[in-house]
C-alpha cells in the first residue's frame, strides 16, 4: 500500500510541458506544438497546486462610470500631423502603441522625428536604442533635424537599465527601438524569444500605465509580414501599427491595425526622402503623371486607403509576344485580378487580340490597388492598350466589373468623385445610382463593360468591329 501511494506521489509530482500558446499539455518536451503547431512555445511546469486568493485591499474605490474623470485619457499630439490622424488625435498618456514594419522602411527616422517633435519644457521623451549606438541615432538626428534639448537618448539591450533610465528621466514619451533586442535578466532565453518579448512588453505596459506615460515599441515582422512574437503581444498594447511601403518608393503607409482609442480605417501617408520623412497631407500627386496629351493604355481610378480617396493611375502596354506563352507582368496591382479582367474583355467586351500578346500592367508611384473599385480602370486601361486608342482627357473610372461583365457598386463613391473633383477631373465612369455628383463634373453611369468601353473612339471601335467579323465569301 505504502509502495503504490509512494509512486502515485511521484507520478503527481514529476513535471509536465504546455504549450504557453494554446495551453495543450504532454509528458515530454518537443520542439513544435502539434495542436497550434506553433514553435518554441513548449516550456516546463511543474503539478499544479491547489490555491485560492483571499480579498486585498484595493488600489482605488469603484466609482460610477459618470464620476469617472475622463480628462486623463486626453490624446496629446505628436507633432506629427498624419501620425495623430492614425492614433485618432495623438497618444493618450499611459497608452502602449506597437509600431511593426520590414527593415529599411523607415521606422527607426519616423520615430526619431515624433521624439523630436514630442519633446517639451513640460514634456521630456527618452529614447532608448536597442540596435544601433547612441552615436549612429545622432547621426541620423542630424541628418534629419531631429534635435532636442529636451530628447533623451540611450543605448541598452537590458530590461532592468531601461526601467532605470525611467525613473532618472522621467518622460513622458518613451520609444523603445526595438522590443525583440531588449533581454530581461530574470528570464532565460535568447532576446527576441517567445518568453523574454513577453516579459519585456509586460513591464513596460506596467511602467506605463502606472507613470502616466506614453510608450512607443518598434517591431520586427515576419518574412510573411506578421508581427514577430506571441500573438499576445498584440493583445497586451492598445494600438498596433503597421508601417507599410516599397524600398524602391518614396511612399510610405502607416495603417492602424488596432486602437482602442479611435478607428482602425485610419492611413496616414509620408513620403521618405534624403533629409528624413514628412507627411504627406495630400499624396494624390505621387500617383499621378501629368501629361499634355492623354496616352494609350492609362486610365485614372480613386482608391480609398482607409476613409482617405487617392486619385492613382492604372498603366497597361501590350506588344506582340515572341513567345508560345505570353507574358503577364504586373505591378502594384493583383495578378488574379489583371487576368480575371483580361478575361472579361476578351469574352464580354469581344476584344480579342488581348490572348496573344504579352501584357504588362502597373501602377504609378509605388500605390498597390487590392480593392474591387480599381477593375474598372484596369479593364478600360488594358482596352485602350489593346486598341492604340487614348482614353479621353480628365477622366476617371470607378467600379468593380464582374465575370458577367456587369459593373458592380463600390463603397464611397461620393467621397471618390469629390476628391477626384476637387484635383480638377471633370468625367467620371461610375457604376448605376452614385448618389450627389460633385459641381462641374459629368458622371457616365454604365452598367456593363460594354457601356464602359464606348468612351474609346468610334472609329477605332468599328475598325476592331471589322477586323473581328467572320469573312464573307
């Protein structure tokens, strides 16, 4: 009897591994958790003891939700005009914002810039460099004009250093580049683990929220682009951030993800150049190219980025392929959708010299277009490509088309013709029923591809009309 108790003891007592993701538990350590499938996330426990948690004394009295001074939670601006539109008016004291994006687009010169800007008399910011020395963030502060005597600037990798440097500075923004480079020496773990970006993370959200005070932490990301650590990392801080754009452009996006303190269809653009990075409070012109003349293969559209209309421009070239299998190239635009749309064309709009030739479609100044309002003039830009046939002067098209070839309604049409208005385009190809046309602009409903592609030239219709009859004997 002693033998059998003494070995459902140590049964009960021998430790056992959970995955710190999901919460599935095994009786061995692996690598992988088979249940989320996630890595690195099974750690050691020991048998869970029995305890209960008496009643503290609390930190403050419940009050009703009216006597609850909501001043305190008043956003302060970061002296930066389209990060405050993101945030929804700037960072409210004791909020956490998660600021994520690739290497090289332009968040380490963002973030020196906001801690510039931010610094006051009343207000001091300490910034704390995790990746690069206190002499190489000088150096871009000088480059980019983002110096402050009342910026504080450190270089450490520790956890318990960067709490000191909280107390001795006391500021009232700190930005933290980056929280997979910063260790705590109480955990064991390489920094940027799954256990030590936790830890970190969790005493700055309380540093934070107990000082009153505003914090900033850059993020690495994945090859697929998520956020590099546990979800909850996501879950912990109150805005995330993502810093969106091509290396190869001057355009960069800032799109919130998640805010509890405004909306989450909020983008703020900038343009990245050698003196640093400024916000662009009205980009439209980076996405388009002003000619004299219209020019075969391009057509206008508005996207919305957010609740924002940009004007972007749509470019097709079509030539005659070398090649048993033509090319289909593209950029800045979706490559299932460009051929969904040469589909259309080919089977709706009876264009058929599209099939054989090579197509390279894109967009101007590095934009992407992902939503449906851009098949239009995707659709007629690839027409007038095909036909040699510029599209009219000042025009813009709007609409998701269909396989039936049916034009589609798209959400804001209102706000995209204003803004399309107001940038001195006159016609507009939009689908049925658009709502209030702004002053001194013509609108085309059109209902399918076929109203759509009218607006090219009547004679180039009817020589490709000709050309595509059967031949009479």
């Amino acid at each position: 009897m002693a033998a059998r108790s003494s070995s459902r003891s140590s049964a009960k007592d021998r430790p056992s591994y959970r995955c710190t993701e999901c919460g599935w538990t095994t009786a061995k350590w692996l690598g992988r958790c088979p249940e989320c499938q996630a890595w690195g996330t099974v750690e050691e426990f020991g048998a869970p003891a029995v305890r209960t948690t008496a009643p503290g004394r609390v930190t403050s009295a419940a009050l009703p939700i009216g006597q609850v001074d909501g001043r305190q939670a008043t956003a302060r601006s970061t002296g930066v005009d389209e990060l405050d539109r993101v945030l929804g008016g700037g960072l409210v004291p004791g909020a956490v914002a998660l600021l994520a994006g690739e290497p090289g687009v332009g968040k380490s010169t963002l973030l020196l810039d906001v801690a510039a800007k931010a610094a006051t008399d009343d207000h001091r910011t300490l910034y704390v460099t995790a990746e690069e020395s206190a002499s190489q963030v000088r150096l871009r502060a000088d480059r980019i004009g983002a110096l402050s005597e009342h910026l504080y600037l450190a270089a450490e990798t520790d956890l318990s250093a960067v709490l000191g440097h909280l107390d001795s500075v006391k500021p009232s923004l700190l930005i933290l580049d980056s929280v997979q480079t910063v260790a705590s020496p109480e955990i064991d773990g390489a920094p940027g683990g799954m256990a030590q970006v936790r830890e970190v993370a969790g005493a700055l959200i309380r540093a934070s929220k107990e000082r009153g005070m505003s914090t900033l932490l850059v993020g690495h990301v994945t090859k697929d682009g998520a956020i590099a650590g546990p979800r909850l990392l996501e879950h912990l801080v109150d805005v995330v951030l993502h810093f969106e754009g091509d290396r190869h452009a001057r355009l960069r996006l800032v799109r919130g993800v998640k805010n509890r303190y405004g909306a989450t269809d909020e983008v703020g653009c900038f343009e990245l150049h050698d003196e640093g990075i400024t916000g662009l409070a009205d980009p439209s012109g980076l996405f388009l190219t002003r000619r004299a003349e219209p020019v075969p293969g391009t057509c206008l559209t508005v996207t919305l980025e957010g609740r924002r209309p940009l004007v972007a421009e749509v470019q097709a070239l079509t030539v005659d392929s070398q090649i048993p299998s033509p090319r289909r190239t593209t950029s800045g635009l979706e490559t299932s959708r460009v051929s969904m749309m040469l589909a259309v064309l080919e089977q709706r709009g009876r264009i058929s010299a599209l099939g054989k030739r090579d197509i390279y479609s894109a967009t101007v100044g590095g934009v992407k277009l992902s939503e449906p309002a851009a098949d239009l003039a995707v659709a007629l830009a690839l027409a007038s490509a095909a036909s040699d046939t510029p599209l009219p002067k000042n025009l813009v098209a709007i609409g998701e088309v269909g396989l039936a070839g049916e034009v589609r309604r798209v959400t804001g049409v209102q706000r995209r013709l204003s803004e399309a208005a107001r940038l001195g385009f006159t016609h507009a190809l939009v689908p049925s029923d658009p709502g209030r046309v702004p002053d001194g602009m013509r609108v085309l409903e059109v209902a399918d591809i076929g109203d759509a592609l009218r607006v090219l030239p009547r004679r180039e219709r009817a020589d490709r009309a000709r050309k595509d009859a059967p031949e009479q004997s």
